[in-house]
C-alpha cells in the first residue's frame, strides 16, 4: 500500500515537472517569435524610410552556416578525369601540388586549391546538353546554363553541397562543333572538413547591414527579392576554405555580406 | 490480486514515461545546453592551427600587377600576409616554385617583356636564398640563388613562368606547370593604379625594378617601447636559463649578465639582449650530429624568434635575410607594423641569430614593442616627390619604413636604400 501511494506522489511529482517545463519551453519559443516579428518589424520600418522593399517571400529565420576548411580529394580529381578523357587517363605529380591526368584525348591539370583546368581536349560529345547535365549530376554542379549553338558554345555550372550553393567553384565546359576543347572550374569535397568558426551576422543583421552600404555607397536598387545563406569558394595561401555569405538578391544585382566579418560585395 | 499487478503495471509505465518525457523536455531548454551544433552540412571538430610554420615569418612584400600595360600596371607597398592580394598570389607562387623545371639565366629584356604581358612581380624587400624563401612557402628548392624578387608571367604558352631576381642583377627563369589562366585570372581582377617600375621612368638612376606606387596608403603614427614582458625572470624562463642562479652580476651599463658556463646572455636595460655560447653548444637547436641545413638553421633561428617575442610580448619579428657562412648560417629578423619594416639608425637587425654545426651559438635582439597611435602626424611625401628625391642616390630603391631611434613615437617615411 506504502508503495502504491509513493508511486502516485512520484507520478504527480513528475507530472508537476513536466508542466513546468512544457510551460517554460512554450514561454522562451513564444518571447522568441515575439523578439524575432518586432525585429522583422522594425527592419522593415527602417526599410521603408530608405525607400527599399523587401520581398514578402523572404525567409527571415533561416540557419546560420559555419565556416569550413576543406582537404584536398585525389579520388574526385581522378573521377573527374576520367570521366572527361576517359579510363586510360593517367596522373603525374607536377610538384607544387598540381597534379595532370592525360590520355590521348588531352591534360587536365587539377591544383592544390580544388581549381582544374584542361585546353586543347578533344573529346567526342554525341549530346552536349546530355553530356554536361551528367556531369553536372555526377560531380554536385547545379544551376546550369548553356550557350550552344550548332553545336559550339560552352555550359557552365556552379558547386553545391549538402544543398548549399558555392560561389566561386563552377565549371566551365566549351565545345567546338560537337567536341569538348576545353574544361576549367573548381570543385571542393565536404569529407574531411572541418568547422573553423560559426557565422555571426544573421539574416536580419546582413539586411541592416546592406541597407547602411546601400546608403552609404548610392547602391541602386529598390527591392530585396531573395536571401539565402550560400558558401563562397576562398583558395587562400594558409588553406582552402569555405566562408558562409549571406547572398542577398536585389532587383538589380545580388550582393554578398560576409557572415563572419559582415563586409559587403557585389556578386 | 489481479487489479492490484494492473495497478502497479499502470504505474511503473506512467513512471517511465513522464521521467523520459521530462528528461526530453530539460534538454530542450535554455537550462541545459542543447548540443545542437551550428546548422552546418558537416559539423566535424574545430581546426588546430599548427604553431610555429615557417610561413608565418615571411614579412611584407611590394606587388606590382599587369594584365595588359597598355592600360597601366597595378602597384602596392609594403603589403603583409595578410593582405587579400598576397593571399592570392602566394598559393600561386608555392605552385610556380614547387613544379619548377630547372633554373636558367635570363635576359632583362626577355624579363621586361614578360612584364608586359599578364604578370605579377613580388618584392621581397630583403634578399633570400630561394631555398629559404621555398621552405616559407611549404616547399623545397635545391637552388642557393639569392632572391630578392620574383615574377610569375603567363606569357604566351600555356604554363607560367617563374622569374628570380638577386640584388646584385642576376635573372633567372624556369618554367612551370602552373597554368596560365591562374595568372591572368588574379591578374584581371586587379584595376590598373597607375603604378610602374623604376626602367619605365625618367628615374633611370633608381633600381630599375624599384616599384614606384602611384598611390601610398599613409601607415600609422607608433608609439615604440619595451613590453612590459621585458623582464630578467622571463627572458631566463624562455630561454631554458636557471630564472633563480646567482651566476649573475649587473656591470657598469646596467645590464644583467647572468653566465651559465659556457653559455652567457647580456641583458641590457635599452631592450638589447646578447647571446653568446662557446663551443661546445648550445641552445635548443634540434640535436643533429652533422652540419645543420638551411632549412633547420632557419627553423631553429624561427623557434627562437617565437620563444623571445612569446616571452617578453615584444612585437612579431620577420624573416629580412639569411646567410650562408663557412659552418653555419646567420638568419636576420625584423619588426613591421602593418607590413611597414622597423629599420634601426645602424641598420642591424632586430634579431641576428648565428647557427653553427647543429645550435643556435649566438644572438644579438633587440626586444621592441610598437603599437599603432591614434593620433595622426604629417603625411608622407606624394610618391613623385619621393621617387625624384630617392634617384639622388644611384641604385638606390624605395620604399616605406619606420626609424627606431630610441623615441617613443614613430613616423613612417620613405626610405631609399
């Protein structure tokens, strides 16, 4: 009977607890979103007085990216190799940490800081649009654009990892009258990275951030349409490093603010 | 009976439940930390720098850039590692310097030419042997040149060319793997400023590589001084010296000379500090039986620089020269203050380490702490008017630095040397 009753009393107990910090959680969520709709309103406020709309579309809660420094992949390197001049490409050490892969189809030199460059291929391409598309998939490139015409023209594309854009590591493929002549680009791999530091600057703050640049530097625009949190691509002498941006889209030309330092600079 | 096992059954479950649902909710509260990690695609564990890299010590460089010299070159003075430009270019020259083929004498005006073309040219303001500049830059050279410039020129080929220049005129090339498109990209990022070297002007008593910067950004007023680190106790404890021996007396200078047979150290109360230690060694260079290499020479001279600045909080010193001797090497420090090097009225070095066989046998430094002043002081001399000023002294160069006379303000000026 002792235990029968001890047991309801610990059962209240923690019923009691569990109220307690349900009510907790729900007043810090709710304070939160009130913090968080008063800043959205008074940046919007503060907008309006610099005659600069933001979008309704915009996502003003979105995470914070850290900063990476990323190792070099030999695996990758040789994939993208291969794929372009096939599996009788070999590798040679270069020094300096440049490193080429031949066949009989040309060179593609691939170089410490994840940038490659090839010209002079001659690579049969039976569709062009097919052809890079495949790559494109293969190898994390999205966005891509073609300017082809009668089978001459290039198509570029810009990385992504883990679903995040990095600006700075794109590809450019050029072709000749159905043949690939030439390739240059960068690509960077997430194994082995390691987080540096974690961004500062949130969304809110990289919009008043943009808007004090705005008006000190007479930039000419007059709506934000879009901001994402995007990567851009820093071979740098210490290291290879992925720097989380805020990339902030304007109605004439997108801008970046540096999550870390919050500098500004047009895309 | 029954009621009774159901009862209790019921119990124990709304027990485990409410316990987990609790222990779920404390840990999603401000009360506990969470454990989310920064939204990241990978989240694996913060980088450790390693401490004390050779690359740390390569001091200010003057960059000159051209991507087409009709429309002008691209100068800059005195720019430090940190620098967003010298932080593009150095990646550039490790490759250049790594995948070298085999150095040859070049023509000044095959190396003229190449300057006209997509360029960058790097001044080190002190000559180094190429074997010291590529172990700065993480890599290995064979060649003993002296170099006191280099160039990276795309030319017309698809490699770049690496061009080494030496004080006393010598010009080397080699070709590398380097593309060129890495060249002429960071080439064509750069806005032409005007800049040009000395041979394009009417200076032509100048060096004629000596970079004339059309535009100086004015460096900042010092304020100069021994750190407050500058202490007996610590310099001892940095030095692997007894902080407490009684081997010590004060002579009629005022200096501390403490002698650890054979090892002696004068520390003076102007900031200077003399090392001597007769054979046999010594002070914590590696232990190596046979004659140290340029490489270790420069590593321990660098360990020794990090222990004496770590220890008394004196300014970062600066790789500014390094000589080979009959058994040894002498490697030479400097001060700079925002890429601007501290020169003293004698010329000497803020840091002379003699390494010999395999340890440091002697030092002379000079321990100085400068910290940039708020204040603002006259403002240098337009570029012209300095450059006209410098060509009254045949073969002299130009360039920017502070003078440390013992004041405790300092002005940076123009300096032809």
């Amino acid at each position: 009977m002792e235990t029968f009753r001890l047991k309801n009393i610990a059962i209240l107990i923690l019923l009691l607890l569990n109220i307690g910090l349900l009510a907790l959680i729900a007043s810090q969520r709710w304070q939160s979103r009130r913090v968080e709709s008063e800043t959205v309103r008074q940046l919007e406020t503060l907008c309006q007085t610099s005659q600069l709309t933001l979008n309704s579309r915009l996502q003003l809660s979105q995470p914070l990216l850290s900063s990476l420094s990323l190792s070099r992949r030999g695996e990758t390197e040789r994939a993208i190799a291969v794929y372009l001049l096939g599996g009788s490409a070999v590798s040679a050490s270069q020094g300096g940490g440049i490193y080429s892969y031949s066949s009989e189809k040309g060179s593609i030199q691939f170089r410490a800081g994840g940038s490659f460059d090839g010209s002079r291929l001659s690579v049969e391409v039976d569709d062009i649009t097919e052809f890079a598309q495949q790559f494109c998939s293969q190898f994390g490139y999205q966005n891509m654009t073609a300017d082809v015409n009668s089978r001459s023209g290039s198509v570029t594309a810009v990385q992504e990892v883990a679903g995040v854009p990095v600006y700075g590591c794109t590809v450019s493929l050029y072709f000749e009258k159905g043949v690939l002549t030439g390739v240059t680009g960068a690509h960077v791999s997430l194994e082995n990275a390691a987080v540096e530091s974690a961004g500062r600057i949130d969304c809110i703050t990289a919009l008043v951030r943009f808007l004090d640049y705005r008006n000190a530097a007479g930039v000419v625009c007059s709506e934000v349409t879009d901001i994402q949190c995007v990567y851009i691509f820093q071979a740098a002498a210490a290291a290879v490093r992925l720097r989380p941006a805020w990339r902030v889209e304007t109605d004439t030309y997108p801008y970046f603010v540096d999550c870390t330092t919050g500098d500004i600079s047009r895309g | 009976m029954r009621n009774k096992r159901t009862a209790d059954a019921l119990q124990n479950a709304a027990l485990l439940l409410l316990t987990v649902s609790a222990l779920f909710l404390l840990l999603r509260t401000p009360l506990l930390p969470s454990g989310r990690a920064a939204a990241s695609p990978a989240a694996p564990a913060p980088v450790q720098e390693p401490a004390g890299e050779l690359n740390a010590m390569l001091g200010s460089v003057h960059i000159m850039v051209t991507a087409d010299s009709e429309y002008g070159r691209y100068g800059q003075l005195c720019a430090d590692s940190q620098d967003a430009l010298v932080q593009r270019i150095i990646p550039l020259l490790r490759e250049a310097l790594g995948s070298a083929a085999e150095l040859e004498a070049a023509a000044h005006q095959d190396f003229r030419d190449a300057l006209k073309g997509s360029a960058l040219y790097l001044d080190f303001t002190a000559q180094l042997p190429l074997t010291a500049l590529a172990a700065c830059l993480d890599e290995s050279a064979v060649s003993q040149h002296g170099v006191r410039g280099a160039a990276l020129a795309a030319g017309s080929g698809e490699g770049v060319s690496l061009y080494l220049r030496s004080e006393d005129g010598g010009l080397f090339r080699c070709a590398t793997a380097l593309p060129a498109s890495a060249v002429e990209e960071v080439c064509a990022s750069v806005s032409p400023n005007g800049s040009s070297f000395a041979y394009e002007t009417n200076y032509t008593a100048l060096d004629p590589y000596t970079l004339l910067a059309s535009e100086v950004r004015q460096p900042p007023e010092l304020q100069a001084g021994l750190p407050a680190g500058y202490t007996d106790y610590n310099l001892l404890t940095a030095m692997d010296f007894n902080a407490h021996t009684n081997s010590r007396y004060t002579d009629r200078d005022g200096a501390v000379v403490v002698e650890e047979s054979p090892r002696t150290l004068r520390i003076g109360l102007d900031g200077k500090v003399v090392y001597s230690n007769a054979p046999p060694p010594l002070y914590r260079a590696a232990e190596k039986e046979a004659q140290t290499s340029l490489t270790d020479a420069l590593r321990d001279a660098w360990n020794l620089a990090t222990l004496l600045t770590g220890g008394t909080g004196a300014s970062p010193l600066y790789l500014s020269g390094m000589d080979e001797e009959e058994d040894g090497y002498v490697v030479r420090f400097r001060y700079q203050v925002e890429g601007v090097p501290v020169c003293f009225p004698d010329e000497s070095a803020a840091l002379e380490v003699t390494v010999r066989g395999a340890a440091v046998t002697a030092f002379t430094y000079r321990c100085r702490s400068y910290t940039p002043s708020e204040e603002s002081g006259a403002p240098l001399l337009p570029p012209a008017m300095a450059a006209a000023m410098a060509s009254l002294h045949p073969d002299s160069g130009l360039s920017l630095a502070y003078v440390d006379g013992g004041n405790a303000n300092l002005s940076p000026g123009w300096l032809a040397q």
